[in-house]
C-alpha cells in the first residue's frame, strides 16, 4: 500500500512555514470557514463522526473526549501536547517545524469544538528549532487576523500561548503537563479528577497530540465520510509513522491504518543486505515487540493490541539479527529510569534495580538468578503506578527476555569465573 500524504503533502516541496504559501495552498480557509458558518458543535460532531482516535499513544476517540467537558462551566482550555518524548518517535517535532501553521489551525479547530477561548501549546524543551518556528508562525497568523478578538468579525475571541517544556519525559503525560503549565513540579496527578473536568488551573481542559489535531484540517475540508472510509472497523483514518532502526530508509510515513506490518518495513527500505528480521517494536520504548510470524498483521490499534503490543503514538523500531537486545533492554530501561518522576515506588525503586541487574549482564558480570529476577520484578512494577511510565518498562524488556532468552544467559558468570584465583 503506497504512502499517502495528507498532513505530510507539500513538506520538503513548499515552504509551509511561510503563512503566504500556506495560504495559498488552501490553508486558514477551514478556520474562517468554521467561525463564520459552522457551530462548535458542528466541528465536535465532525470530529467524532470521522473515527479520529488520539494519535499521542492512548488512541481515545477524540470527539468522545470533548464530549466529558461539563456544559455548566463556560471557562475551558485545550493543550495542545508536543511534548514528544517517546523513545523512537519524531513526527510531531516534523510536524511544528515544517507545517506550523497546520497545526495552528488544527488547535484553532479543536478550541472552537469545544468552545474554548484560550489555547496552549506545551513544546518539548529540546525542540529549540520546532519552538522558533511554531512562534514565528503564531505571531504571523495573529497579525493576519486569525488568532486574536472578534474573529471574521463574529464575537469569537481565542488566544493561543505557547510554552517549552524543559525536557522532562514525564510531562508528556497529560496531567504532568498541566502540572508544568501551572509551573509546579511535572509529576503525574490522581485521577480522579480528570483533566475534563478539572485540569489546568481547575478548570475542564482538554489535552490532545499535535498530530490529533493537525487531522481536523482535511477533516474540516474533507469530510468525516472521507477520512472514516479509511482504515479498519474501529482504527480509522491516516496515521504518521516514524520508521527507524535496521532498515536502509528510517523516517516518516503516512500510511491508511490496517497497512500491514511488512509494508512499512518495505516502504522504509527493507531491511539492510543480507540481514535477518529479529523483532518490531510497533509502538515506541514503552511497547512490547512482535515477531516475524506476526509481521502480515494490520499496523492498528486493536490488531496491535492483539499481538500483546500497541501501536501508542506510531514509533515503529526494526530490529535485524546485528541486535544485541540485552544491550537494547540497558539502554531504554535505564532511560525510564532516569525519566521517572519518583513518585510511585514500583517505578521509582524497580526500574532502578532492573538497571542495575541489566547494566551487570551487559558487562558480562550477571549471576546466578538474574534472568529469573528480571521476569519476575518487571512484571511486578506494572499496574500499581500513577501513570504508564512505570508500566512502560516491562513491554519490551519482557516480549525479548522470553524470546531471547539465550543472549540474557550467556551474559551470566559460570561458577569456576566467580573464584578468586
């Protein structure tokens, strides 16, 4: 199945960042087309009718979760989260900086759905370049008069606000987002309450991905009809995924979710020459691997979750037979582990000890036991934190210790080495 370009059409052709060739591409024109024509009802309606699910990891249908918004409290705000910090995933920061201003108008869209009148974008404090960029283009958008009071003339005021992170992975999760925006310490809070219906400063917010909201542009100007006849039964529409790894072109494809497994390596290259498939991790650091046998399954939501994986925010690593995975399991291991926010003791305490036992295997130092611990403490840390991150550390570490048990084992010190001389 080819790659089909709707949120990518026109990167690396035209110069989207400039407001004048985003114009005149068609850009602003559903914004205008909404606050002069549409209710904000229409645009939830839209967005809910065409099958648009969360494209930041969870996969909520997006025209559900404005919904929760309680209609008695007029005072609500969207967050726009490009905080993209998942290990293997770079399609949000393509997005803000190379088509700003698609993701502008799809958060205007997504304000005026749910009748709010200020916006924020929280940017991942590493994005210096997608940040100058995105601020660059709202200010030419505000003097163009899309973004300001009394919108085309209706009444419609909207401001938007952007704010950086300052590169903490844990604020890519909604409420130690919002934890950040208010200025406090980004660590995920208790839910209940959810941020519908207390978030950002108390009132009901809602927070989407980037790329969920850049889709209500060709939504707006499309259909719902249009993007819902794309896609499986419950996984409709387009999705970016960020191809990386072993194959010979890593990089951002937008394919129909229900495109298979094996397509995407092929249409990222294939593998390099004379290599062998070990494994893909289909959804980012925090996903468990899937294999060779599973690789004609459709890339969507609920056949990932079938396979024991997921698809999350559309990371997509490939792994060939060069892959040392005791090696790989260090590494985003000791990522979430340094990432955790210390709240929650299974994370913080877990992931620090499974560092420690994979750090000694990695060195060629493991003892006795250690691969029995490590399938026993992983799956011990998960279900019992606030937020994913601490269940985000088993997935993979698991899906290879049991496929691969033999690289884990012979990391492991035989009796006779452990004698002093």
């Amino acid at each position: 199945m080819p790659v089909t370009k709707v949120l990518t059409a026109g990167i690396g052709e035209a110069d989207l960042r400039n407001i004048d060739v985003y114009r005149e591409r068609g850009g602003y024109r559903q914004w205008e087309r909404a606050v002069r024509e549409l209710k904000p009802g229409d645009v939830l309606d839209l967005a809910e009718k065409s099958g648009l699910r969360g494209r930041g990891g969870a996969g909520f249908p997006t025209g559900k979760k404005w919904s929760f918004l309680p209609a008695e409290k007029p005072l609500r705000y969207l967050v726009c989260n490009c905080d993209e910090a998942e290990p293997g995933t770079f399609k949000d920061h393509m997005l803000i900086a190379e088509a700003p201003h698609l993701v502008l108008e799809g958060i205007l869209l997504g304000s005026y759905g749910i009748e709010c009148h200020h916006a924020f974008i929280y940017i991942r404090g590493e994005f210096k370049r997608g940040y100058e960029i995105f601020s660059a283009a709202l200010d030419e958008a505000r003097k163009a008069g899309f973004v300001g009071d009394d919108l085309f003339g209706s009444g419609f005021n909207l401001e938007v606000t952007v704010q950086r992170g300052a590169g903490a992975y844990i604020c890519g999760e909604e409420t130690g987002l919002l934890n950040s925006l208010e200025g406090k310490r980004g660590e995920p809070r208790l839910k209940p309450p959810f941020p519908a219906i207390e978030g950002l400063y108390g009132m009901p917010t809602v927070v989407n991905n980037v790329e969920t909201l850049a889709y209500l542009v060709p939504i707006l100007e499309k259909g719902a009809e249009w993007f819902a006849s794309v896609g499986t039964e419950r996984s409709k529409g387009y999705k970016i995924v960020s191809v990386s790894g072993h194959v010979q072109r890593p990089g951002n494809y937008e394919v129909a979710l229900g495109t298979t497994v094996r397509e995407i390596i092929d249409i990222a290259g294939g593998l390099r020459p004379g290599r062998n498939l070990m494994a893909v991790q289909p959804g980012g650091g925090s996903s468990a691997c899937i294999f060779e046998e599973q690789l004609d399954l459709p890339y969507d939501y609920e056949n990932m979750a079938k396979a024991g994986s997921m698809l999350g925010s559309g990371a997509f690593v490939v792994f060939d037979d060069s892959t040392d995975f005791v090696k790989a399991a260090h590494n985003l291991v000791r990522f979430f582990a340094h990432e955790s926010c210390g709240q929650c003791t299974p994370c913080r305490e877990g992931g620090h000890w499974l560092e420690r036992v994979l750090e000694r295997l990695v060195h060629g130092r493991g003892v006795s036991g250690d691969y029995e611990m490590l399938l026993r403490v992983s799956g011990g840390i998960t279900g019992l934190n606030l937020c994913a991150l601490g269940d985000s550390i088993e997935p993979f570490l698991k899906s290879v210790l049991l496929r691969f048990p033999e690289q884990f084992r012979a990391r492991v010190l035989k009796a006779k080495e452990t004698v002093p001389v």
